[in-house]
C-alpha cells in the first residue's frame, strides 16, 4: 500500500495545473520566478514545494518497498518495520490534517488503518499459534 501511495503521489510531480483565472496564472510565475536565499543557496518556492513533494513520494516509496523486501524475515523485525511504518504514517497524516486538502488525508489516513488492522490480526494470529502450542503441549 505505502508503494501504490509513493507513486500516486509522484503523479503529482508531473502535472501542470491550469489556472482559472489571472491569479492563478500570475501565482506560478511569483512562486518559480521569485528566489530568496536559504543559507546562501537561492531556492525559489517552487522548488521547495517540489523538493518537499518528491520527499513524501521517495519516503513512501522507499518504506513500501522496504517492508516488501522483508516480508519473509523473523517476526519480530518484521513488527519492528510496521512499528516504523505506522509511525511515519501517523505522522504524515497529521501534518496533511493541518496543511492538506482532503484526498491526500484519507490516502494517508486509510494507509494507517490497513497498517492497525494488519497489527490486529498479527497479534491474533500469534496468540493463535500460542494457544495452538500450549495445547498440544
């Protein structure tokens, strides 16, 4: 899931909005043509919205693909990994609910409650294979 959210979310890298009316088209301009300088490096906004953009694409990405790579190890490296998944998600999805607009904190949020519910049913799976021992112990 967080590897379809990764891509989803690089979609938006690629697209041009269109502007409605001339402030919307003189707002791109302002935010691409403007630069200030951040520790001596000139950055436009723009290019910070981009770089911040590409970094929750990379980030979620990268922790779907992570988690993927290790699906078959121990369980306890595996509950570690969805421990820092589902705090990253956590995160992400408050910074959405005070800066974002509502499809990008419904996509967060529902990754984070497929990640509970998977938590739910691992630790229902395992007292299953505990109970399973106990009794034919």
């Amino acid at each position: 899931m967080l590897v379809l959210l990764g891509l989803v979310h690089s979609l938006s890298l690629f697209q041009i909005p269109v502007p409605a009316n001339d402030t919307e088209r003189q707002l791109p301009g302002l935010m691409a043509n403007y630069r200030f300088s951040l520790m001596g490096s000139l950055r436009s906004m723009a290019d910070l919205l981009q770089g911040f953009s590409a970094s929750f694409a990379l980030a979620a990405f990268y922790l779907g693909v992570l988690s993927l790579l290790l699906r078959r190890e121990r369980a306890e490296l595996l509950k570690r990994v969805a421990l820092v998944d589902t705090f990253w998600l956590a995160a992400m999805t408050a910074v959405s609910l005070h800066y974002f607009f509502a499809p990008h904190v419904v996509s967060c949020g529902r990754v984070v409650d497929l990640w509970a519910g998977l938590a739910k049913a691992a630790r229902r799976r395992e007292q299953l294979s505990d109970m399973v021992a106990a009794a034919e112990s």
